[in-house]
C-alpha cells in the first residue's frame, strides 16, 4: 500500500488566506518557512492552530506546512485553525463531524465594514450642531 498523500486545504477569515498542506509526519508546524512559536508568540493563538488536530487526535501523524498572507494575527491564526480543519477532513472523512461539532469548518462571515462618505469612520458621525 503506498504512503498516504499529502492533504491540500484553503482556510479564509477577515482579509487573511492561509494555504494549508497536511504531509504524514510527527506533529512539526510550519508557517511561512518559521516554526509556530515563532511566528505566532502569542499562546492563545498557537492554542487555536493545533486545536483541529487535538480535536481528532492526530496531533503527532501529520506534519502540517501552511503559507498564510493578509490580515493580522488573529485573522491569520484562525485562517490556519480553519484550513487545518479542511484538509483533515479531505483526509479522512469521518473527521467531519467532530470539526463540526467544535465550529472549525465554519467560515466566520464577519468582514470590516466599509467607511462611509460624508462620515470619518464606517458609523462615527462628525458632530452636529443645531445653529
């Protein structure tokens, strides 16, 4: 039988795209070319990121090699968290329903409002004055 092949998943939130690539291995994280602690310092986020895997209890069977671009840390880091998700279920299919269940194959629709003419911010009002 051969080797299984390497999972492809796209995981999107706010502005950020994370590509994610799943590759049978032991648990190594890669982003951007820097490992997890590096890029994301932040222990909530890193936290977020491997969740799918804890979730279906494969944190040490796949390496997982992500490029990710737009947004800020928060966008980003749940950008991977869904695209995690994604290519685990590509893999195994009876994942689904866990990934569900915890609200990780979910595309957060949340967007910035868009500013508003005649306004300084998207709902901000300059201030009024009667007279």
């Amino acid at each position: 039988m051969a080797a299984p092949a390497q999972q492809n998943a796209v995981g999107r939130r706010k502005t950020s795209v994370a590509r994610v690539y799943l590759r049978p291995g032991t648990g190594k994280v890669v982003i951007n070319h820097r490992d997890l602690e590096n890029y994301f310092p932040l222990e909530w986020s890193r936290r977020a990121i491997v969740s799918p895997l804890a979730v279906t209890g494969t944190q040490d069977r796949f390496d997982v090699v992500v490029n990710v671009r737009g947004g800020g840390p928060t966008g980003q880091a749940e950008a991977v968290r869904m695209g995690i998700a994604r290519a685990l279920v590509e893999n195994n299919e009876e994942n689904r329903k866990p990934l569900r269940d915890a609200g990780f194959l979910t595309r957060d629709p949340r967007m910035v409002e868009r500013k508003k003419y005649g306004q300084p911010k998207a709902r901000k009002r300059f201030q009024f004055s009667k007279r």
